[in-house]
C-alpha cells in the first residue's frame, strides 16, 4: 500500500521578523531587530458588560476598541571586540529611558511584523509603539532581555515587504540642493543592501549604503529642474512617479 505524501506544512516553524524605523517622522528608516529569541504579536478586544434586563442575567459584552502590543525575548548583543552595542538594541534602551523625563508620545517610534520567508502570513503588520518594559536578567548566564513594544493607536495591516526585494525609495533628506551639486543626500526607503548604481535622473552618483534602509549619496551636477531618485539593485530599480523620490535642483 502506498504512503500518502506530505500535502501541507504547518506554522511551527515559521519566524517573523521586526524592523525598527529609527528616523525622526517623516522620514523613515526601518533596520531590521538582531537577536529575537522569541516574538508575538499580541492583539486583544476592550470590553465592557452589556447585558439587558430581557437577558435574564446572563453575561454578555460589546467591544469597544482593541489594543495591541509586540512581547519578545532579545538576546542583548554587541560587536565582535564587545566594544559596540548593536545599534538598533542600543536605540531601543535609549527609547525606553526616554520616559523618565518626558511623555510617552514623545518616545514613539514606528515598528513593522511580518513573515520573514515574503509570503502573506496574515499577520504582517506596521504601527506605531513606545517601549513599554524592558527587562535584563537578574543571574548569571547570557544577557537575554525581556521587551515590550506597546502598540499607540492604529495597527495597520502591510503587503509583506520581502515578498518583492525590488528597492522602493520613501523619502529624501534634504530634497532640494544646488544645480552644482556635491551635497549630501540621505536616501531613505528599503531593500538597499547591496546597491550597484544611485541615480539623479540619468546622472549617476557616487554613494555608499548604511544599511538596507538608507543609503548617503553625493548629487550629482544637473541644470536646474525636478529629478527622480533611483536605487538600483541585483532586484531590479525602484519605480519613479511620485514625490517621495524627488529631488529638486535650483
């Protein structure tokens, strides 16, 4: 008798990742979170009692909004020669200590969720949070840190952002400069690791990536005029036509 072959694979082993936006609103710079040992993200309903004298005492709720938060386990890491916090670990301690001495809106930044592996899990999500706790261990052993990202207002569902590795560019800072050129332009958007050419327009430009989200360019010389920014990758070039990638020479 034939065995029957293996039709479907289940979510036990699926991993998710998190992208921290450490930029200054608007503009956007999401690194990815190094060293997740364990990550959920958690969305509960608010309720209050609304039951009616005909329900004969029975129980009954109505919902009045959700809340949602981001709990995880972050192994605490640093460079090879320990002389370094990871940058992104170190911006999350940074925005936790915010809140001894200013409100918790003031210590917002912008998080994203998603499947690691690109497919739509129906859980890849972007929001806004603050971090909530944050909790080092208390013995001996490896430095696994024990984090709470809050959710702030809206929990908005995202098209995953490895299910196309083409570059996308959101936004320039500063997007004006001289027609001479020689400024510098901080580049920012996604999918930037390992860019082969940065373009002003059709005038290529000499850059360097700082990481998958940002990439520093010199402008190039061009005449006075609106140009568009272009990132290109082994992916393919980041689509032109709107405003987030323009760039205005005078």
């Amino acid at each position: 008798m034939a065995t029957t072959p293996t039709t479907r694979v289940t979510d036990l082993a699926r991993e998710y990742r998190i992208d921290i936006d450490t930029a200054t609103f608007p503009a956007v710079a999401y690194n990815q979170l190094m060293g997740i040992e364990d990550a959920k993200l958690i969305e509960e309903l608010r309720t209050e009692e609304d039951e009616n004298y005909e329900d004969d005492g029975a129980g009954r709720e109505t919902n009045t909004g959700y809340k949602w938060r981001i709990e995880g386990k972050l192994a605490y890491s640093t460079n090879l020669a320990g002389t370094l916090l990871d940058p992104i670990h170190a911006f999350l301690r940074t925005q936790f200590k915010k809140h001894r001495t200013m409100r918790v809106e003031q210590a917002e930044f912008g998080v994203r969720f998603y499947h690691r592996s690109g497919i739509d899990s129906g859980h890849d999500s972007e929001g806004r949070v603050f971090v909530k706790t944050w909790t080092p261990p208390g013995g001996k052993g490896r430095n696994v840190v024990d984090v709470v990202l809050q959710g702030q207002g809206a929990l908005a569902d995202i098209v995953n952002p490895l299910a196309n590795l083409d570059p996308v560019v959101t936004g320039l800072d500063p997007a004006t400069g001289a027609a001479a050129g020689g400024n510098l332009v901080n580049i920012y958007g996604q999918h930037f690791t390992d860019a082969t050419d940065v373009d002003f327009g059709v005038a290529a430009a000499v850059f360097e990536v700082v990481n998958d989200g940002h990439i520093v360019a010199v402008a190039p010389a061009v005449a006075a005029s609106t140009v568009n920014v272009s990132v290109t990758t082994a992916e393919g070039t980041s689509a032109t036509g709107g405003t987030a990638d323009n760039y205005v020479y005078v």
